[in-house]
C-alpha cells in the first residue's frame, strides 16, 4: 500500500496592476477589430472582382465565383452578429452603470 503524498505548497498568487496601468502585451480590441473589419472588406472586394470576371467572361468557373460570393455573405453576416452582440453588451454595461 502507498504512503500518500504530501500535499505541495499553494503557487503565489500575481500581483494586481494598479488601475489605468496598461497590462496586456498583445493587440488591443481596438487593432482586433480594425483588422477583422479589414478581412470582410476583402473577402467582399474579392467575391466583387470574382462575380467581375465571370460576367465578363474572364473566367468560366461558376463554383469559385459562388463561393466567394458566398463567403462574403457568411463574413458580412459574422460581422453584423459580433455588431449585435456587442451592443447588446454595451447597452447592458449601460445599465447597470445607471
């Protein structure tokens, strides 16, 4: 029969930063968002030229030029659902503010 093992010392616990004492090393949410704004900008300009070139008989694949159009619509569709959702947090932030 083992003997059981010791229970191990607690880690210590990080200090807090004082408030206003900027923390985070990565992209901040405002870069985050800029960018993914950025990417639904792209993905529409790409379906744009896509529909483009096959209008205009540059292209005769009709499955590139629908998935690009659809993938347009799915990140246009993304971005006003993480708009919604953002409100939705800001509204309530609001009010318990209140």
């Amino acid at each position: 029969m083992d003997p059981l093992s010791p229970i191990a010392a607690p880690r210590p616990i990080a200090p807090i930063a004082p408030p206003g004492t900027p923390t985070a090393t990565g992209p901040g949410f405002a870069t985050m968002l800029k960018d993914a704004l950025g990417q639904v900008q792209k993905t529409q300009e790409d379906a744009a030229a896509a529909t483009t070139d096959f209008v205009t008989g540059k292209t005769t694949d009709v499955a590139g030029t629908m998935i690009a159009v659809e993938r347009a619509n799915i990140t246009l569709q993304l971005m006003l659902q993480i708009r919604s959702e953002l409100l939705q947090a800001y509204q309530e932030i609001q009010r318990m503010q209140a």
